[in-house]
C-alpha cells in the first residue's frame, strides 16, 4: 500500500491507517491503552470529510464526555488545516440524544424546551409520588426508587417492560407502577431525566420508521469512542441508527431538510450553528435516497477499560460486536505511543491477573523510563503532604502542574489535597465533580457552622431553616425576609421576634422557637466545647446526620462519610473562625488558577486522558479496591477494580506514583489498614519503593506500610511484616458495616464513585 496520502494519514502505523481508511462496513478497533483508539477516530473524521464522503452534519460521533468532544473538534481542525464548523452530532450520548428529542419532543408529549432534572430533582419529585401513594417512606427510599428506574432506563426498558421480579423489588410490587406515574409526571412538568434523552429516542424511532430512517439516512458515519462502556440503552440506540434504512428510504415530505430546520431550532446544544451551515459545506454530499447508506459504524474500545459496570455498562456489547455487525472488521493495535516502558509493563502484569478479559500485547517502542514508585505513608495527612513536595519538586524541576494529575479511588478522599494545596498555595482543579467544600451535605453543614459562627448570616441561614424538614417552608420564609427588611435586622432576628407574635402557625412557630433556642444553645457551647465536637453536636442535635442516616439510598452513605471527614478536616484549626475563614479561602478560589493547575479527579472520570505525572493515592484493600467489592460473591467487581487500576496507571506517560497510607480514618475512628493487593501484583522489575516525603520522623523509617511485603511480588521475600502491625491489623477485622453501602448515585455530570467502603471486616487470607 502506498503510504503517501493526506499529511493527517502520516506517522499512523499501519493497523490504525487501516482502521482510518476502512470507511465502509462495520469496523471494531479493540486495542489497549493508549495504542491511539481516540486519535484513530478522530483522523478518521478528517478523512471522511477530506474525502467528502459526508458533511459534518452527516457524521455522528460519540465521546466519553463533553470535553472530550471539544477536544475531538480542536484536534480535528489541527489535522484538516482549518476550523470545523457545524458538527452538531459531536458529543455525548446524552447530548446527542438530548438534540434528538427536542427536535421530535411533541412526540415524547414534551415541548421542545423541557428540562433535564438532575438527580436531586428527581429524588424530590419521586418522595412526592410516594406520599400520594401513602408508601412509608422510611421503608422505601425515593433515592432506591430513583435508583431502580435509573437501572431500569439504562437497560431501555419502558415502564410496562420492567419485568414484574425486579418491580417487586420496590414497595411490594409498586415499582412498575410508580415508574409509570413517575413518567406522567415528568411530561406534565414539561422534563425529562437524563435516562429519558435516549430512552425516548429509542421509543421514538420504534414507533415512527419514518423518522428513523431520516436519521439513518443522515447519519452516513457513525463513530463511538470508549464502546467498552456502553449500556443496553446505548447500546439499542446506536443499533437502531446503524442499520441501513429499509427500501423505502426516501419519504416524501420527511427529508434531510427538514430534520435539519428543526435542529436549528432546538436550543442550546450548538450554538456556533447558523441556518445554512449544512449546505455551505464543501463536501459533495451523496443525493437523498439515491444509494441507501451501508452501516458504516466504527467503534472503539478496550475491553480493560470497562469501569461502569455498576452502572450498568456491559461490556459485551463488544465482545458482541462481530456479531452484532455481520462482516465486521475487527483491527487490532499493539503499540502504546503513551506510557515508557515500565509504566507499562507495570500496567500490564497488573490487569493481567485478570480471568475475563480477552487478552491483548501492548508494547512500546519508548524507553523504560523511571520505575512505577510505591510510597508508604503513616496516615492519609502524611500521604498528602508527600505527594505536594514531589509535585512542588517537579514543579522546580520545570514540570508544568497541567501534566500532573492525582486520581483517586473515592471523591471523599480529595479533600485532603484539596487543603494542603491550598496551604501549599498550588493552584488545582478538580475535575468531573464539585469539590469537596462544594458538595450539598458539605454546605449544608457549613451553613449551619457559619450561622452559629455569624448570625447574621442570612443566606445560611435560609439553607438550613427547613434543612431537615421542621414544617418552615417558603411561606415562613417568605414572611421572615419581610420583617427582616421592614426592621432592618438579620433573618435569625426575625426568626427570634416571630416567634414572639402569633403571626405564625401554632406549629411553625413551635418549630421555629425551637431552631432558634437551639442556636441560641449552640453559641453558648461554643465557649466550652472544642469546635469539632461542637460541630458533630450540631449536626446530630439538628436531625441533620439523621436525615442522612434514614434516607438508606444509594449516595446516602457517601454523604455521611463526607460529612464525618468535614468534622475531621476542623481538627487541624484552632477554632470554628479559623476553620470557616480556611473555607472561605478554599471556596475562594474558583477560576482564577485555570491555566497551570493539577488535576484532581477520580479514577473513573480519568477515562480516556493522559498527563505526564500521574499520582495514585489510597491503594489499600477496603479502599481500592472498595470493601464494597470485597464484601461481594464473585469476581467481577473485583475484575472491575483491577481494572479500574490499570486505568489509573495507564494515564501515565512518564512517571506513575503509587501511594498507600498504613493508617486511614474510617467512621471516625483510625483504622490500620493493609495495603491493596493490587500492589502485590505488580512486577517487581517495574517498581520501585520508596520513602515518603512528607515523613514525620517515624514515616521516614522505612519499616512501615507494606505489611504484606512477604508475599508482594514486587519485593519478594526480603521483607516481613511487623508482628505489631499484624496484630494491629487483626484488632481492626470484623467490626460490622453500617450498611446500604453502594457507590453514589451515578448523576451524569459526575462520575466520581464515591466513597463506599465500610470497616476493614473482610479481608483476603
Ligand atoms: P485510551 O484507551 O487511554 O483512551 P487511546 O487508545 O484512545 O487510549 P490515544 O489517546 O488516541 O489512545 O493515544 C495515546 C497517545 O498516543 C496520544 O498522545 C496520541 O497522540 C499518541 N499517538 C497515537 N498514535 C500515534 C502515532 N501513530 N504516532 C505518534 N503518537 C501517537
Ligand atoms: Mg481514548
């Protein structure tokens, strides 16, 4: 094969020249890390429009995220030579599919503006079906039931197609039933759930061939990045929009154009799109109807990739794939242009201990490069001051802090980097979820701290007035803001002389008479209780800890967990001033450090991304992997942790730090904790141990951390464990768990995982 041809085709090796150039039929592209499955994509764009085989329009492709599809653009305006206008089909299955409805959303019973809830409004909307359907709330938790439908939508069943088993699940047999309601609804408010925005799109194009078929008509490419990690609905979707339109593909009155009007219309998805673009573009287009377009789908993944199989990603979906799309061709990449020799080496022993999985030869023509480090640390505070004087060294050594990312396993664990790198002065962005201090059970509590701390503080204030529900609801508020203004004083004074009158209901003003004794009570403590435990006392006296602790649904834990490292995080200030004025700086901070700036993020939200310094903190059995996982029967979530770890070093390119800290708060107690068997499988070849840089004297002595160092591959037996530590160790089994750990609620916008181990009760060997 000649291999001149366009600049962009040049430096690809030749399997992923071959997946860029094969335009017709379906191909698979099933290749490790960093073996260029993105870049193939992207190139591929540029090649079917440089070819003029469709217009932007016509090109549907699907990334992992939002930022992801803005990279995929710029890239692609780098590759072609000039910016590329007009590719409104680039982007997320639910912005995609989001489009899609709004341009047909009278058929969803829907006008073209509905809203996306978010899990909260969902949750809200779901506690008031329950209500109307006298369902003890207590018992069945709207966060289950938002939970279940979530689960339900993500496998593209419709409310009369959830089999009758799994909607016993919920309030004895209701399930099905509040489904339904749930989705009457949500018409009736004019919104929809993310779910929905492919859910109705399936039922849309079932119920209407015609429209279908325009958009398999439209749709000449279809390209999926991360196919790995598709779930069933996805999964029915691309499958309905990839089969060549039946016979009758051309439909009078239903044409191109006019799916193209109504996109114009559709807000907010692409705003650089002008009326007109579509035909402006310089790529001859096919005629309509003339030749029906062949399922010219390319999809790309990596089967040791898949990390959402909680929720509810299936990974067959490409294991499937040769037959699912007959005459399939399926391109193999072996080399890894991104990581040095022993990154991934290290990589690749770890997920090799892996039973289910295809199997796969990844090398690199790099060279070896430093050794994956693995660093001991006395406690998580420890392990977070050493990982900021390495990145301040590497900051000396010229490293630029965009390169340098820290991944961790739970979003609770970020807030310890969070404040050092405040201290530190480090500029950092968290990526893929709000920051610790931003987080509503954080605020809430931070409200609460803050009027007790300042009065005055209305816009506290009015956060937790009816935080939990005491019956004070907007019309009280609303009454409050009134005789506040009128006198000038604080919503907290109002409150004090409101109660005095009878202005109020005989029950709201009981309520509110007791919040504001309650405060009044708080204050006076502050004088003689240490602002930790005044904290804990107000969030327990407030029924706050409480709400959170019967609300057993699936993020609740978490919740409570990051409620537990707030209290923990104010015993390094002095007092609650301290402590709020250090919040106050932290939540400062928003913008301004954009340009050079760490990044922070889970493991999970790390998809598909490389950094040249890649920071992996936290690897001990309970915490990575999760004690969810250890608790479970079976393999496979373990699988997906190990997975998860390979992920994880896999977006290194030049150095991979690997931390455990031998000792970790949990539930508010310090555990001593062992360290992840996920090191033990770690070639010893590729590692190298070394000693902690925030040591405290004792941390730096070399004798502590990996208990297991007998049995770590990596060390091999030059090491045995402490007898103290093995007994310590023991001490900390079987203590039970508190219960309805799952990971967090998957909301779209956030991938994090969440914090969701227990107690260090189950334990290998
Ligand atoms: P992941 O599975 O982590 O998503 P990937 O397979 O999508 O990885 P890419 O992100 O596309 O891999 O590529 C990894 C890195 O290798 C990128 O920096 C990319 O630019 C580079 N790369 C890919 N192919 C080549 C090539 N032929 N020559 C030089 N660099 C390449
Ligand atoms: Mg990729």
């Amino acid at each position: 094969r000649a291999s001149v041809g366009p600049k962009y085709l040049a430096g690809l090796n030749p399997e992923q020249r071959e997946a860029v150039e094969t335009l017709d039929g379906p191909v698979l592209v099933l290749a490790g890390a960093g073996t260029g499955k993105t870049r193939v994509l992207t190139t591929r764009i540029a090649h079917i429009l440089s070819q003029g085989r469709a217009r932007p329009a016509e090109i549907l492709s699907v990334t992992f995220t939002n930022k992801a599809a803005r990279e995929m653009k710029h890239r692609l305006g780098q590759m072609l030579g000039h910016a590329v206008e007009g590719m409104p089909w680039l982007g997320t299955f639910h912005s995609i599919g989001g489009r899609i409805l709004r341009i047909h959303a009278e058929l969803a019973q829907l006008k073209s503006n509905f809203t996306v809830l978010d899990v909260d409004d969902q949750v809200r909307l779901l506690k008031q079906l329950l209500q109307a359907e006298n369902i003890d709330e207590k018992r069945w938790p709207a966060r289950m039931l938002a939970g279940l439908i979530d689960g339900w939508k993500n496998r593209g069943l419709m409310p009369s197609q959830v089999p009758s088993g799994e909607a016993a699940m919920f309030a004895n047999g209701k399930g099905g039933k509040l489904y339904a309601s749930y989705q009457e609804r949500l018409k009736i408010l004019n919104a929809a759930d993310f779910g929905d925005l492919l859910l109705e799109n399936i039922r849309i194009f079932r119920e209407h061939p015609d429209i279908l078929r325009q958009y398999q008509q439209r749709f000449k490419f279809i390209l999926v990045d991360e196919y790995q990690d598709t779930n069933v609905a996805q999964y029915l979707w691309l499958r309905l929009l990839s089969q060549a339109p039946s016979s009758s593909s051309s439909l009078p009155g239903l044409t191109r154009q006019s799916i193209a009007s109504s996109e114009d219309g559709s807000p907010g998805l692409d705003a650089s799109r002008r009326p007109g673009d579509d035909e402006q573009d310089n790529a001859a287009p096919a005629p309509l109807g003339e030749k029906a377009p062949t399922k010219n789908i390319c999809c790309v993944g990596d089967d040791d990739q898949s990390i959402y199989g909680w929720r509810g990603a299936e990974v067959d979906n490409i294991l499937r794939f040769e037959h699912d799309f007959p005459g399939a061709k399926v391109i193999r990449l072996e080399r890894n242009y991104r990581s040095t020799g022993h990154i991934l080496a290290a990589a690749s022993h770890l997920i090799a201990h892996n039973e289910g999985r295809l199997g796969k030869t990844l090398r690199t023509e790099d060279q070896d490069g430093e050794k994956v480090t693995v660093t001991g640390s006395w406690d998580s505070e420890e392990e977070a001051r050493g990982i900021g004087e390495e990145i301040e060294q590497l900051q000396r050594q010229g490293e630029k802090l965009n390169e340098i990312a820290i991944l961790v396993r739970a979003s609770y664990q970020m807030r310890e980097f969070e404040d050092r790198f405040v201290t530190l002065g480090l500029p950092y962005r968290v990526i893929g979820g709000p920051r610790f201090y931003e987080r509503a059970e954080i605020r809430d509590a931070l409200a609460y701290l803050r009027v007790i701390n300042s009065p005055a503080d209305d816009l506290a204030f009015e956060r937790i007035v009816n935080t939990p529900k005491r019956g004070l609801g907007d019309a009280t508020v609303q009454m409050l803001h009134d005789h506040a203004r009128k006198r000038r004083i604080p919503l907290f004074e109002a409150a004090r002389a409101v109660v005095e009158t009878d202005e109020l209901k005989p029950k709201a003003r009981g309520s509110l008479r007791d919040l504001v004794a309650q405060f009044d009570r708080w204050r006076a403590q502050r004088e003689v209780t240490a602002h930790t435990d005044l904290a804990q006392i107000v969030l327990d006296e407030s029924g706050y800890t409480e709400m959170w602790q019967k609300d057993r649904s699936a993020d609740a834990a978490g919740r409570l967990e990051n409620l537990k490292e707030l209290v923990r995080s104010m015993e390094e200030f002095e007092n609650l001033q301290g402590f709020l004025e250090h919040i106050s700086l932290v939540m400062d901070r928003e913008g301004g450090a954009e340009d050079d700036a760490v990044s922070l993020m889970t493991l999970h939200s790390a998809k598909g991304l490389e950094f040249d310094n890649v920071f992996l903190p936290g690897w001990e059995e309970g915490l990575f992997p999760s004690q969810r996982t250890l608790d479970e029967q079976g393999r496979a979530g373990l699988e997906e942790e190990r997975r998860l770890g390979h992920v994880g070093l896999t977006r290194a390119r030049r150095r991979a730090k690997i931390y455990f800290a031998t000792n970790r708060r949990i539930h508010g107690t310090w555990s001593t904790t062992i360290p992840s068997r996920f090191l033990d499988e770690l070639p010893a070849a590729n590692v190298e141990i070394t000693e902690s840089k925030g040591g405290s004297g004792w941390g730096g002595s070399g004798g502590y951390g990996a208990s297991r160092f007998d049995d770590m591959e990596a060390f091999g037996s030059s090491y045995s464990t402490p007898g103290w530590q093995r007994a310590q160790a023991n001490r900390n089994r079987g203590g039970g768990r508190s219960g309805g750990f799952e990971e967090e609620a998957a909301t779209f916008s956030s991938s994090s995982s969440g914090p969701d181990f227990g107690s260090f009760s189950s334990r290998r060997r």
